[in-house]
C-alpha cells in the first residue's frame, strides 16, 4: 500500500481531445447502421427511393441495368450534386462577404426544423410501423413538435447546455445520413468519391470556395455561422500536482480567446496557432412530401459549410519541434480550446458505414476502421502542416478502398476459414 | 435463434474484454486509440493474408496440409508484425516521455507501458473476435441456427464465440509477455509468444477431423489458461523487482 498516491503521467490525459471528437463520430455511425438495419430489412435494397430527389435527378438507377449504364449514371449523378454544391458554397460565400449572417443564422435554424420535423418525424413513423408501437397522432403530434423546437433552439441559440446541443447535432447527422442511404447503391458510392474530390479542390485550390470562406472568415475573425460540433474543451493545469482537468463551456466569439490568453499566459507562454480543417459544404435534397411520397417542387437546400477548428499552442521557445511533437502538443496536455467538425462529415461518414451495413457487418467493422484512421490520420496532418485541410478526403477513400477489399477478398477468406473452424 | 440468443454470443466472446475495456482502457484516452490502432492493423494483416489466399479458396481437397500452411503464413506474419509494432511502440514511448519532460511531468511508470501492452493486445483479440466471430452472428439474430457437420454436436455459433473467446485471451495477454520480453531482453518471454500462436493456431487444425472440435477446443483453452498464468507471473515479478529497485534506491 503506497503512502501517498504517485503522481500523474501524460498517459492519463493525452489523446483525450482525439477521443472526444471519436465518439460522436461512432456514436452517430452506430445510430444510423442500427437505423438502417432495422429499418431496410424488408425493402428490397436495389430499387432506392422511387421518387425524384436532387441526387437522383440525372439518371433513376434500376436494377435491371447493366454494370456500365450504372456506373455511368452513377457519375452523372454525382457531378450533379457536386455542381449543387458549388453553387450553393459560393452563394454562401457571396452572402458572407455582403456580411447578411443574420440570414445566414436563420436559414441554418429553418433548415434544422426541417431536418428534426419533416425527416425525423418520417423516420419515426417508419420505426412506428416496424416495431407496432402503440402511440395515438395527437401524442405523436406533440412529442414531435416538442423535439423539434427545442431542437431548432439548441442549434439557433449559443446559451443552450452543451450536451443538449452535442446532441441534437448528432440527431440531424443520423437523420441526413439515414436518407442518403436510401439512394440507390452506385449513386451513393458515387456521390462519397465525388464529395470528398470537391472538397479537397474547395480547400485546397486558390479559388475553392471553401478557401474563401475561410480567409474571409480569418480576416474578420469571425465565427462561421454553420453546423458545426463543438467537443468540450479540455483544460488542465499543467502547474498544479494532481492535475486536475476542468471543463469549460465553449462561449461564442474573441471574448473566449481573449480569456484563453489571460489564462494560459503564465503557463505556456508563447504565441497562438489557429488551424482549420474543413469539411464541405452540404446541400440537402428536396424534402419529401409524406402524405403523397412524391418530391415537393421546391428546392430548399441547406448550405451549410462544416469547418473544424484546432487552436494549437505552441512554445514558440521551442524551435526544433518535430512533427510528431507537434501532434502531441495539439492533442495532449498543452493545448485548450475545442474541436469542431462539420456536420457534414458526420453525415458523409455515417452515409459510407451505413451503406456498408446494407451488404454485411463485416464490411461495416473494416469501413468504421477505416474512417477513423483516416480521421486520425488527418488530425495529424494537421498538426503537421497547420493549415486548412479538408476532413473528408483520408476518410472516404480508405473507407471505400477497405469496403471493396472486405466484399472481394476478405470475406470468404474469413468465411472458409471460420466454417472449417480454423482460426489464428 | 433470436437477438438474445445473438447478444449471448457476442457477449460470450467479447465479454471479458467490455469489462476490461470498461474498467481498465476507457479510463486513459490514450489506450483506447492504442487499441483502435491495433485493431486497425490487425485487420490490414488480414487483408493482406486474404488477398494472397483469396486465389486458393476454397480448397478442393479434404486434406488438412493446405490449411496448415495457411495457418503457418498466417500466423508468421501476424508475429513479423508484432516485431514492428515493439519498433512502433518504443518510438511513442520515447515521444511520450519526451512530451512529458516538456511540461515537467514525470515519465511513463511501467504500469503504464504495461497498460499499453495490454491496449495493444486487446485490439488484436478484438479484432480477431469481431472478424471471425462477430461478424458471422447476423443469421444468428434470425429465427434458426447453423450447425457444422464436423462438429455437429453443438450450434456453430456457440463454438466459434468459445474460440473466440480463448483467442482474445491469448492475444492480448501475449502481448504483454512480448514486449516485456523485448524491453528486458528477456528470450524466453520473447519466444514465448509466437510459440503459443502457432500452438494454438495448429491445435484448430484438430477441428478439421470429424468430432475434432472436441479435444481441440479443450486444448486451446489450455493455451489460453497458459498465457494467463505466465502473464500474471511476469507481471508480478517485473513489478516487485521495480519496487525493490525503487525501495533500494530511496
């Protein structure tokens, strides 16, 4: 029995901000595989959705076409919806430059009612009808409207609890990603490529209109009105002994970095990084009408740029700071401030993972794997690199890359070798 | 044969490691992306194994030297690469001491490289849990169940969760063994490891002869109680000699 309790290590406290970001991630990818295998049991899986939306606009896949007509129509679709997209971000950019955020804010809340009421009262429904669950339309009616508002108020307002707020988000991103899975299989694969092409262009390329966003956004130091997640920051004081982690809820605006100075000043002196990931801009599809099952005439898309921000700090004593180094002061005990990630990325993930669990679990377990290395791996980069990078591209690719090695190869290896009950 | 039938397997193989991921791994964040990693690699390995076998399966012959070779290979480069990931490993821990003189913490006790063994291990019994185990539970949620003829006496899925669960045993434990081995320079531990993966990995092969699973399962399982047993006392021993060293010291 040891007298006094030895001190703490790193091992206690570093990689907890990583953590912090990969569980939502996983939390909402496990919403939605339990979503959709629930729910698309008895649908047959090919067909998709049998009425007009955006991402289906060039080409309705059937299956009863061959492999090239999909795959065509399949690009189409997607060079489509990345055209949408554009458009959309640079109207978004447009609008930000001519400094309308308070436009910009409402849309974001209307856009979220749609999203909890309209998509989230259908999936409802649809969990209603599949499980018997006895509930009269006036409960359901109010249960729904109550959800929805308080949802509205959580992503339109900075004064909600932050849990309640981490939340909802993660609701909207399962609610997108459920009904992205509905569209037919080789537009959405399509669709996954697509996206995370465009936005490493719109982050990287001088003219991406994510890059705009971003240097417009720096030059005034504002906040993006976006969906964005925000983890809790994590602050612990490196001077005292026990080394006590205390929370601190994330405040809006330069008020909150201006407090980060005065308090870090005496323990780590030096000057402030800002880097930014971003993710993309999104747009929705059209909203479906419930009663008929048929697309609404009108286009209300959701333009929502998604960025994650990491405030590294560095020592600025320190020249020879390795790569690695850097990684650890970003993620580890040195740093403040939160993470945030785009919405988007959310949903896209959650749209690769939920359409791998349409074919197996196998596929499911390897593209969850897959998608968190690559976002670890894009964490490190950023703090390699420290500049805006785009959070998509590591994670869709690999996980497309792993989802088509688990189909082709992996599984009936696993398969032969398990039913001869050999194992390793 | 229904979700609880389902949800008993998967606890059955996976559910020492929940508690001790639970207890132990989620407590330190660091371990938990330990164990992400190491599952993450695991799984590369046996991709790569598969996509080299993938042109041979299924065998046509009923004789049971293909398949040993396809459990030694397999099980060769699964130890060439827990050499590499001791490299990995004693890199991060020298990052991390490093780290930790920077803001003046102290450096990393043994428990905690042991931790991350243990991290280490567990991502690769979980892997292999979730892969050859898991992953094949879908039908087992359904109504009906599966049976194999060469061991017809108990349900497939049963079986495979037992397996499972000795293999989870043996890799994270081994773990542990080996990169105490390596750290001491101890041969005896660091042979240890790959011996009894290849042990366990041939007494599988025993399934292959009909009613086999009954004296191969037994003998797995003694593997496994083995690399416990040896675990516990390594660990025991490194630790008291530590103490000893540090009581010496003061």
């Amino acid at each position: 029995m040891e007298q006094n309790p030895r001190p703490r290590t790193v091992l206690e406290t570093c990689g907890e901000e990583i953590i912090r970001i990969v569980t939502p991630v996983s939390i909402c990818m496990l919403l939605v595989v339990i979503l959709v295998s629930v729910l698309n049991r008895g649908s047959s899986l090919d067909d998709g959705l049998s009425f007009a939306t955006m991402a289906t606009m060039a080409y309705s896949e059937s299956s009863s076409d061959s492999i090239w007509d999909k795959l065509k129509g399949a690009l189409l679709n997607s060079l489509v919806f990345v055209a949408v997209v554009t458009v959309a971000t640079f109207l978004m950019v447009l609008l930000f430059y001519f400094k309308c955020t308070k436009f910009l804010k409402y849309y974001m809340g209307f856009s979220s009612l749609l999203v909890l009421g309209f998509m989230g009262g259908e999936i409802a429904i649809f969990l209603i009808k599949a499980s018997s669950f006895p509930v009269d339309c006036f409960t359901f009616a109010v249960a729904l409207y109550n959800f929805t508002v308080v949802g509205v108020m959580a992503v339109f307002l900075s004064r909600m609890a932050i849990f309640v707020t981490q939340a909802y988000l993660v609701v909207i991103g399962v609610l997108v990603a459920y009904w992205f899975t509905l569209l037919p299989e080789w537009t959405t694969w399509g669709l996954l490529v697509a996206m995370s092409l465009y936005d490493l262009a719109a982050v990287l390329l001088p003219g991406g209109p994510l890059r705009l966003l971003v240097e417009l956004a720096m030059d005034r130091d504002e906040d993006i009105p976006a969906l964005v997640y925000e983890a809790r920051p994590v602050i612990s004081d490196a001077g005292l002994g026990d080394g006590v982690v205390r929370r601190r809820v994330w405040r809006e605006g330069r008020g909150d970095f201006d407090e980060d100075q005065r308090l870090r000043s005496d323990l780590v002196p030096g000057s402030s990084l800002r880097t930014y990931i971003y993710g993309e801009s999104e747009s929705e599809r059209n909203i479906v009408d419930a009663e008929d099952g048929r697309a609404l005439g009108g286009d209300s898309e959701l333009a929502a740029p998604l960025m994650q921000h990491i405030n590294i700090r560095m020592n600025s004593l320190e020249n020879a700071v390795s790569s690695e180094n850097l990684a650890l002061e970003g993620i580890g005990l040195g740093s403040s401030g939160a993470i945030k990630l785009g919405l988007g990325d959310f949903i896209f993930y959650s749209v690769l993972v939920g359409r791998a669990a349409m074919y197996d679990f196998m596929t499911v377990y390897a593209c969850y794997l897959a998608v968190i290395a690559g976002l670890g791996i894009t964490l490190l980069l950023l703090a390699f690199y420290r500049k805006a990078l785009p959070a998509l591209p590591f994670s869709v690719l690999l996980g497309v890359l792993f989802y088509l090695l688990t189909r082709l190869l992996l599984e009936s290896f696993v398969v032969q070798c398990s039913i001869n009950l050999l194992m390793f | 044969m229904t979700v609880a039938a389902g949800i008993g397997y998967t606890l059955l193989a996976l559910g020492p490691s929940l508690s001790l991921f639970v207890a132990v791994i989620s407590r330190k964040p660091f371990l938990t992306l330990t164990l992400l990693s190491s599952t993450l690699v695991w799984l590369m390995s046996l991709i790569a194994l598969s996509a080299v076998w993938r042109a041979f399966l299924p065998f046509k012959t009923a004789t049971w030297w293909p398949y040993s070779l396809l459990i030694l290979t397999s099980v060769a480069l699964q130890e060439a690469l827990r050499l590499f990931l001791w490299r990995v490993n004693k890199r991060m821990e020298e990052m991390l001491d490093a780290y930790a003189d920077r803001v003046s913490k102290p450096r990393l006790y043994i428990t905690d490289k042991m931790q991350i063994a243990l991290a280490g291990g567990m991502g690769h019994g979980v892997a292999h849990a979730v892969f050859f185990c898991i992953s094949l539970l879908t039908p087992a949620f359904g109504p009906a169940t599966y049976y194999v003829e060469k061991c017809s006496k108990i349900p497939f899925f049963l079986v495979s969760s037992i397996m499972a669960l000795a293999f989870v045993t043996i890799h994270t434990f081994s773990m542990v063994i080996a990169f105490n081995g390596y750290s001491e320079g101890n041969k005896k531990d660091q042979y240890f490891a790959p011996v009894v993966h290849l042990a366990a990995g041939v007494f599988t092969l025993i399934n292959l002869a009909s009613g086999g699973c009954v004296v191969g399962i037994p003998l797995l399982y003694v593997m496994a109680i083995v690399t416990l047993v040896h675990c516990g006392n390594t660990v025991w021993r490194r630790l008291t000699d530590n103490r000893s060293m540090e009581t010496n010291l003061q």
